[in-house]
C-alpha cells in the first residue's frame, strides 16, 4: 500500500507540477544559407536565444546555417512539407513567395540607403500582407547589401564582363533580366555550387556583397572587384504560416516582436560590416576598379529600363508598383535637395 501511494503521488506530480504548468514546446527548425560565425548567424542565433527566454522555454529555434538545407529553393520545398518551418531567405529565395518585394533589388536604382530605407517603410505593410496571403508570416527585413562583381580578371568595361564566365544564381528571374539588357552570358549555378566552380575555374566572376565574399571565402579565388554597386540585395526572416497559425497568441507575439528587434539590428551590422569588409578586401591585396565614373549614366538607365521592362512584362514585378516605387525616389530626391537648398547645400 505504501509502494502504491508513493506511486500515485508521483504520477499526480507529473500531471499537475510545474512541468505541467509550462505549456507545451513549440521547435521552429530555421534554415539560412549564413555561414556559421558569421555576422548574421551570429545575430539569428541571438533573436533565437532572445524568443527562448521571452517564452520560458515554450519556443525554441533550431538552426540550420550554412546551406546544410540545401539552396534557397530546396528550403522552400523541405517548408512546404513541413520539414522545416522557417528560414532567412535572400531576394532570390522571397521572390519564389512573392515578387512584388523584389523591386527594392533592381539594379541601378537606388542611390543610397536613406532611399531604400524611405521606399521600404512606405511598402512594408503591403509586403507583409503580401507574404501573409501566399502561406508566410514575414517577421523581419534584413539585407545582403550592396551587389558588386567579383572577378579572376580586370574589368574595365561591361565589354570585359562579356568575357567573362559569369555565374548567375540558378532560376532568378530578376538576375536573368538583368544580364539580357546588359548583353552578358552567365553560367547559371546554384549558390552551394559557387565555391568549387571557383576553384576548379567554370566560373571566373561573381557578383556578391563584400560580406558575403568574405563570409563565404568566395574572395580567395578571386583578385579583382567593381565599384559599381548593381543592386542592393534584401532579405527576409519568414516563418510558414502552417507553424506561425498553430502557436498561441502571446508565442505568435513574442516572434514578431523579437523579429522586429532582430530585422533593425541585422540591418544595422550588416551595412556596418559590408563597409568594413571593402577594407579587409583591401587588406587582402583585391584591386578595386570599374566604377561609377567609368559608364556612362545613360547606360546604366537603359540598362535598368530594359531590365524592369521584362520584369514588368512577367508581372514578377507589376508595372503599377514600379510606377509607385518612382514617384516614392523622385518624392524623397526632391525633399532632400529641397532641406539641402535650404541649409544652404551644406
């Protein structure tokens, strides 16, 4: 009898302790193509830390970085059957959920980060809505940064990158459109593929943040870079609204709150290490050359117009957001030489 009490008391405290009271244990299985140790790794495995102690334990991220998960498109797959549930996704990866979004990368159109970030707050209840009506919660913006080609050749000239054996991420309309108006014939690659291509010389150029080359050693196979940004590349944190749809309300709080947090510090550190990275590139004896003062304006422009023509056309990115996007940049130009003109162009 005493045996049989001491058991039942036993079974009562695992019913009812404190375990009990815990809640259940939500696992939110993360993928990104970050390197481990790398500045945003480093800030993802913090925002997971920072949801784990908000929610007592109750969620939980588990990381994947580094590509383990496969390209961006892979991911998307392995979410859709639930094999994983969220992940830190480029450009590339957001415009497979929803396009639209991708109008803050096309090339050749923003000046600097003060217009990406006035575009960008203007749009970010559309976007989320956006990525909310085709199956994601988006929980935070983030960027890759400012695009440059990185090459085993000098470039002068976009008559030298037409020579060049020029890797194109395998599948990317935007990429795609860009390089037929610029008359340039990549190698479409996926991105876990880069690296080897590299080493073993089927590819010869890339086009990458500084971080990024760095981050992903593309750098040391290469000795030459363009000071001509093309692009500045976004990214996204989602989470498949399958997963986001079964937590309760405070957990579903908690992401998004702490999504925030993690979107304006990933931000912050990565324009910050972009910039840091040109002069590690530096360090490591890579030349700069090709920049903006050696093309010719028009250019560029019927280069970005030939581009978001064929974007518009497919409606991957639509005419009227485009429009809208313009009058937005012409807005804010005008307002900053106008406080410009007034501080007496100091």
């Amino acid at each position: 009898m005493k045996r049989l009490f001491t058991t039942t008391l036993l079974l009562l405290g695992l019913l009812f302790g404190p375990a009990a009271g815990a809640g259940p244990r939500y696992v939110l299985k993360f993928a990104t193509l970050a390197p481990p140790g790398s500045t945003w790794m480093n800030l993802l495995e913090d925002w997971g830390e920072a949801v784990k102690v908000r929610s007592e334990g109750r969620l939980v991220f588990k990381f994947y970085p580094g590509g383990v998960q496969g390209d961006e498109p892979d991911v998307l797959k392995k979410i859709r059957f639930n094999q994983l549930q969220g992940a830190a996704l480029t450009g590339y990866g957001m415009g497979r959920i929803y396009s639209p979004a991708r109008v803050l990368e096309l090339p050749f159109l923003f000046n600097d980060y003060a217009e990406i970030d006035f575009v960008r707050e203007h749009f970010m209840p559309e976007f989320e809505q956006g990525f909310r009506d085709h199956g994601y919660e988006l929980l935070g913006w983030m960027e890759v940064g400012f695009v440059y080609f990185f090459s085993k050749q000098p470039i002068h000239s976009f008559d030298d990158l037409k020579q060049q054996r020029i890797w194109l991420w395998q599948g990317d309309p935007l990429g795609e459109a860009l390089f037929r108006a610029s008359g340039l014939a990549p190698v479409p690659l996926s991105i876990t593929d880069v690296f080897t291509s590299l080493s073993t010389g089927l590819l010869d150029t890339v086009y990458c943040t500084p971080l990024a080359a760095i981050a992903l050693q593309w750098f040391t196979k290469v000795g030459y870079v363009t000071e001509l940004p093309m692009a500045n590349g976004i990214g996204g944190l989602l989470v498949s609204r399958r997963f986001f749809d079964r937590l309760p309300p405070d957990l579903q709080q908690i992401l998004r709150d702490t999504g925030r947090e993690a979107s304006r510090e990933l931000i912050r550190a990565t324009r910050v290490d972009n910039a840091k990275s040109i002069e590690v590139l530096k360090e490591e004896g890579l030349e700069f050359m090709f920049g903006p003062e050696d093309l010719d304006p028009a250019e560029l422009v019927a280069m970005r117009d030939k581009a978001a023509q064929e974007l518009t056309r497919q409606n991957y990115i639509p005419a009227e957001l485009l429009q809208r996007t313009r009058r937005l940049l012409h807005e804010f130009r005008s307002s900053r030489a106008g406080a410009a003109s007034g501080s007496g162009g100091e």
